[in-house]
C-alpha cells in the first residue's frame, strides 16, 4: 500500500491524495484518488490534502489512509482538519473521509502520521495512534487515539510537558507501549515521548540529540526529519539526515540512534554508505524493518536520496537526483553496499515549491517476503507546466546477499548530546 500527493500546490498541499494498492507483492498496482477530501472531488470545505499515510489494523481488518486537509481559500476560514479514508477489502476501496480533528480559533495543523497496535498479544491491541502538531500554538504535539478501527477518536491530547515538534513518527511495542520520535520544533534536535497505557496519557518529551544538517544543494526542499520503525522485539530504529561526521558540516550522511524503551537511546552512529571523505550528499531517509527479525539478527532496509557531488548547482554541474539502498542483516552492526534504485534525474524536473524543489518531506521502506520495497518519488521531464513525478517501487523489492558488507567502525559514532529542552520553543517551520 502507497499513498501520496496527487496536484501538488505550488504554495503547499495538494489536490487530493492518491492511493496504490498491490496484492501480488508488487508486481502489479490499482491506482486511484482517496474519495471525497476536497473540494476538487466536490467535497467542501477543504480544497487541498497533504501529508498522507497509511497503516494497517488486523484486529479490525481495516486499512487507514490518513490525510491532512486544509482550506487555503481566500474567503474561507483558512482552517484544517485530520482525517482518515477506510478500506476494509485490502485497499480496492475506500469510504469517505472520518475526522480525527478539527482546527477551531487559531489552531492549524500540520505533519501527521498514524500507526496501528499490530501485536496480537499486546493488551492494546488494535488501538490506532495519529499525531500531528499545531503550528498555530508554536507547534503543540497532538495525539489521537481510536479503538474501533478508525471510526471514532479520542480528543486531542498533548504530551505531559506540552511539548512542541513536528514530523513524529510513532510506533507500538509488542506489550502495547507507544514510542514517538520527532523533530523539535525548529528541526534542530530530535526529540522522543511515549504511552504506556494504550494513549490514555503521554510522557515528558525527552531530547534525543542536536541535529545538525547540511542545506543541500539544487534548492531541494529536505531537512533533519525523523524515519522511525521497530523491530520484533520491540526495539526501535530512528534514522534522519546530519553532518556531524563530515568536515566543516559540508555533507550529510544519514544517521541512526536506537531505544529499546523510548527513554534510553544509543548512541548516534553513521550508516557508512560512503566514506567520510566522499563528496556523496544523502538526505530524505526511510527505514523499514523485517518484522519477523529483532536485536543483532534484525534486518534493516534502508531507501534515501542522494546526490554525488554535494556541491551541484551550477551551469557545469547541474544537480542530478537518485535514490539508493543499503541493508545491514545485524541489527545496524555491519551494512551492505550501496545500491542504485532509481534515477539520476534533474532536480529541475520534481514539482516546484515555496520552498524548493520536493519530492515530498519523506518516504517509506517496508518488508515483504524477506525483500524491501521503498515507495519513493522519481521525475521524468516536464510537458511544458506539467510536472510528471510518479510514486515508484523497487521491481521485485531488494535484498542484500551476506557478504559485502561495511562495518560501522568505532569512532563512526556519537554519544547523543545533552541539548537543552526544546518544550517551550516557538516554531516558524511549517511543511505542507
């Protein structure tokens, strides 16, 4: 299942949200837009849709393709709202959009995500988690809890220190537990909270890690956002962009940190999908992990755009953009060589922004059968205005064969900072 934007706005959000479903394990795609979001589908109030996601719940039967609509019209309220298509056939179909929140007054929502408790034997199993921040309250961390599969949801609560943020990614724990990360509200750390009683409350917000990040080149919209995912046992592996291990904060490799609890996390490592001295830029990450793996015999898959030479741009050098994967069989240990995915292409072909070139603010790896499939964005060249940037799957998914392999080597790590709490900070980062 992959969803995204369809009629992206120049200015922020889309025309709807797209959907496309297989059931034979990727070879083949049904293809359509998610019913009544917008005002293009005749559906008032809202005119655009953004930041889509998807999750599973088995305990219902029920896929949920979350979007965040917004009402960027001139005469309108300017307002937005958190809300969730149903498919109960495997994704062929889907019902009408089911609200999870509603802005009133100056509230203005932004960046959702939602995950489902898939562990059969958790004694929440079967709650579904949506959160998203309020950008128009600094950026307030928001959760959202359902127990019937989407059909109603609990009232907005935020986290025990009202802590702000965005970009959170959560994910369930086999015992039921609910762990967060997110950016802080200026993307300049990552941050982490949790529940430990089925989102009837959430934790303080704790700082993980500063998180410094080279501006890439060809005016690509990216930024130190978060990829979380979590293995069989529960632990979980947060990714994102950073320049801490290169040279005057000149290039970003991508970078990992783990937990086993939420409170406790590892120290920050680099994926060595280059060397250190390499001029190769990697940024916009998505981390998926083989849910029938766990500890040092997890297997994690790793999709992320790069350039070659991070100092592209200019009339010599154009910005060529591709897409890569690297998996490492050992829990993050040791890693596989690089593989090309998708691309080179010019970043001049994706779909243009108030802020940058974008091929979206993040992207998706998942398992199946043993092999990683990454959903991820690639551009062929512009008919004149129109853009063409389809959603794109590896053929067939991709796996590392054993050997090969890159060892994270000691001293291609660091110990998570002690940044100061972010809690109170006030944000003008908004990403639609």
């Amino acid at each position: 299942m992959a969803v995204s934007q369809i009629g992206r706005y120049f200015d922020g959000g889309a025309s709807g949200t797209g959907f496309a479903t297989s059931t034979d394990g990727g070879a083949t795609w049904t293809s359509g837009a998610l019913p009544g979001l917008t005002t293009h589908q005749g559906a008032p109030p809202y005119e655009r849709a953004t930041d889509p996601v998807v999750a599973y719940d088995p305990e219902h039967g029920v896929w949920l393709a979350q979007s965040l609509l917004l009402d960027e019209t001139a005469s309108g309220p300017h307002g937005s709202a958190v809300v969730v298509n149903r498919s109960t056939d495997g994704g062929l179909s889907w019902s009408g959009p089911i609200t999870t929140a509603a802005t009133s007054g100056n509230e203005d929502f932004d960046k959702n995500w939602i995950v489902c408790d898939t562990h059969s034997t958790s004694p929440f199993y079967g709650n579904c988690y949506a959160t998203w921040d309020d950008f128009g309250n600094g950026n307030r961390i928001l959760m959202s809890t359902s127990t019937n599969g989407g059909l109603t949801w609990s009232a907005p609560a935020a986290t025990a220190n009202n802590a702000t943020g965005l970009g959170g990614q959560p994910v369930v724990q086999p015992d039921g537990d609910v762990i967060v990360p997110a950016a802080n509200a200026f993307e300049t750390a990552i941050i982490a909270f949790r529940s430990t009683n089925g989102g009837a409350s959430w934790s303080n917000a704790i700082t993980i890690t500063s998180t410094p990040s080279h501006n890439v080149a060809g005016n690509l919209r990216t930024g130190p956002l978060p990829s979380a995912e979590i293995d069989a046992a529960g632990r979980v592996y947060v990714v994102w962009q950073d320049c801490r291990f290169r040279k005057g904060c000149k290039v970003n490799d991508i970078v990992m940190t783990t937990s086993d609890d939420g409170v406790t996390w590892s120290p920050i490592t680099r994926v060595p999908i280059d060397t250190v001295n390499s001029s190769v830029d990697h940024f916009i990450p998505g981390i998926g992990v083989d849910p029938s793996t766990s500890g040092g015999s997890a297997w994690l898959g790793l999709t992320y755009y790069f350039y070659r030479a991070s100092r592209c741009g200019t009339r010599r050098t154009p910005c060529q953009l591709e897409v890569g994967y690297v998996q490492s069989n050992d829990g993050g240990t040791n890693w596989s060589n690089h593989t090309d995915v998708a691309g080179p292409f010019p970043v001049t072909w994706t779909a243009d922004t108030t802020q940058g070139r974008m091929v979206g603010d993040y992207i998706s790896t998942s398992w199946l059968g043993g092999r990683a499939y990454g959903a991820f964005a690639v551009a062929s060249a512009p008919s004149g205005t129109r853009f063409d940037e389809p959603i794109a799957v590896p053929t067939g998914g991709l796996t590392a064969a054993a050997g090969g392999f890159v060892n994270n080597a000691s001293g291609e790590h660091a110990v998570a900072d002690a940044a100061s709490d972010h809690a109170a900070a006030r944000s003008v980062i908004r990403r639609r």
